[in-house]
C-alpha cells in the first residue's frame, strides 16, 4: 500500500501523560496507552480513520489537517506516496520524558531559569505537568521491543538528567534489541560528560544523538539558555564525537540543532562553525514555532509574515556558506516557508 504520510502505519508517540497519537504535529490524541495498552492503541479506531486518509491521499481533518503539520507547507498532490506495511506494533516507538527534569531550569523551573523559547518557560505550561508515570508506561510498551526498529527518547526535557535516560534503557532491556534499532535523542549538551558519554556508548549500537546549542557564541547562548556553559559543551561535544569516531563499531549520525528565532538568527554561519569545531557529522536549523514559545517570546521574535525575508536569506547564505566549508546543513522545514499566519 502506498500513503501520503507512513507515520500513522508505522509509529507511535506516547506523552508524558501516557496519551498517545503518530506525531507531535497532531492536534488531537488517539487514547490512553495505560488503559488500551500497546496492542490494542495500535489498532484504535481513531487510528484507523487517520490511515484511511493518508491512503486516500489526504490529511485527517480532526488529527492532521491544522498548522503544525509540516506538509501543509506543500502540494500534497506532489509528495510522492510512501510504502506501507501494517504490523501488530509499532516500528517506530517514541516516548516522551517528563517535563520536569531538565538541568536548566531544574524542576521547577520559572521564567526567569528556563530557556527562552521552552515551553517549561511559561507556568501556565508547567501547571499542566502531572505525576511522574514514566515507569509505568515503559513497562507497558516494552513487550513492544522485539519488534521496533527507531525508538526515541524525547520530550520537553534532558534525557541524562539524573542520568535518567539510563533507567528507560534498562526497564526497556535495550541491549537485548539494539543491534536492530535506530535511536534517536536530543540532549543539551551541558551535563554530557565524559563519564556520562562512556557509558552511553557502550549502551547504543545506531545513534542519532542531537546536540540542541541553539547559538554560535557565548553571548547569545547566555541570552537564550540562562548559563554560561558555552565553553563547556564545546568541550564535552569534541569529546563525544572524538570518542565515536574512534568507535568503528557504533554507527553514529550524531549532530548539532538550533531552535531559530531573531535572537540568533543572525548567527547560523558561526553555528556552522560551531558543528565543524566539535566534530559534528551535520548542523540542523529549525524554526521556534509558536505553539512552542512560551511568555518571554512574543509573535515579533519569531519567523512571522512580517520578517520571514531576514529568515529566506539567512538560510540562503547559511546554505552557501556551509557548501564552501564541504558541510552537511539540514533546514527542517525550509525558512520562507514555516513563517507564522
């Protein structure tokens, strides 16, 4: 079978809250996975309908067809359709961590401590942050295990916080399947030591580790992220991508992102520079959304119908820039196209 989008047939994305649906641009979620369980929420009828549409070449009204989606941005009737299989579990499994553990800001974080463009930022956000359940719900997904190929570790947190991220491998008996499975995180960089990094790749077999610096020098990091560790994840990332490297054994797609607004738009070439200094395989670049920004970015920060020109030339010149560095740089949903309506 061939679908506009392979997501609904073959991931699930479960939140904090143990809710779950394909995708984070989904308005809508499908149920519960603490009471349908892995099994029966890969066969919700909610679910169902959602793949109808894409097989019939369309985005669900209810789930997919809002401003969050990246293919709004294009002509669906020229995305080529992409083969679909349907299995009794998900092949690509994502769990979100929860809200609370992140080193910046802390657990309870406040206006004033967390980044500027996280949502944990604003307290109407952090109020509807419940209890901790993480536990639970790895103890329901992982009779999914044998059978995942990508899993991600994800959420509006960091992931080796309290070195949490080593608990989930655990629960999830990881070592087991990892030969098998892709896995996918993002992490800030700044309590990735080398301790930390040691044990994390004797655990990994495939990695897709994303570095989020969200600036090129030490001035905007501080104005964005709150701390002065600028000099410290240069050094833990020359670190990591030096030791993975040496790691014939391991398969590493490892990268640096950056949230983009017009507090460091300005700075993508020494983003660049930043990923070719540490030793990264490839840069990303991605719009602060607005369901993403919090109380302390306005509309006018953000890549809007006002300014998406300083964005387009930006990207323009990063493009070139990193061409005659023989770079790899990924703009996940080009500039002139992901402004605000």
């Amino acid at each position: 079978m061939k679908a506009l989008c392979s997501l609904p047939f073959n991931r699930l994305k479960i939140n904090e809250d143990g809710s779950y649906h394909s995708c984070c641009f989904q308005s809508s979620m499908y149920g519960n996975i603490l009471e349908d369980g892995i099994e029966k929420a890969f066969k919700n009828p909610e679910l169902r309908k959602v793949k109808n549409s894409m097989l019939q070449g369309k985005l669900d009204k209810e789930y997919c067809d809002n401003d969050r989606c990246p293919l709004r941005f294009y002509d669906l009737s020229r995305i080529p359709r992409k083969e679909v299989k349907l299995t009794k579990y998900p092949v690509d499994l994502e769990l979100n961590m929860p809200s609370t553990f992140c080193n910046i800001g802390g657990l309870n974080p406040t206006p004033e401590t967390a980044c500027i463009m996280c949502p944990r930022s604003s307290e109407q956000f952090m109020s509807g942050v419940g209890t901790d359940i993480l536990d639970d719900i790895l103890e329901e997904v992982k009779t999914a295990m044998p059978n995942v190929q990508n899993l991600s570790i994800l959420g509006i947190a960091e992931p080796f916080y309290k070195n949490r991220i080593f608990d989930v491998f655990e629960k999830l008996e990881f070592t087991k399947y990892r030969d098998n499975i892709l896995f996918w995180t993002f992490c800030n960089g700044t309590i990735f030591t080398e301790r930390a990094q040691d044990r994390f790749l004797n655990i990994v077999k495939n990695v897709h580790l994303g570095f989020s610096i969200d600036a090129g020098t030490a001035e905007t990091y501080i104005k964005i992220r709150r701390l002065d560790y600028f000099n410290k994840i240069k050094k833990n990332l020359t670190s990591y991508f030096k030791k993975v490297k040496e790691k014939t054994e391991i398969n590493d797609r490892s990268y640096t992102t950056n949230n983009i607004n017009l507090y460091n738009v300005h700075e993508l070439k020494e983003m660049i520079d930043l990923g070719i200094e540490v030793g990264s395989n490839s840069t990303q670049f991605t719009l602060t959304m607005k369901y993403q920004a919090d109380l302390k970015i306005d509309d006018s920060k953000l890549c809007n119908s006002n300014n998406w020109k300083i964005f387009w030339e930006a990207q323009k010149d990063a493009e070139e820039y990193a061409k005659s560095k023989n770079y790899n740089v990924d703009f996940y949903v080009p500039f002139h196209n992901g402004y605000l309506k």
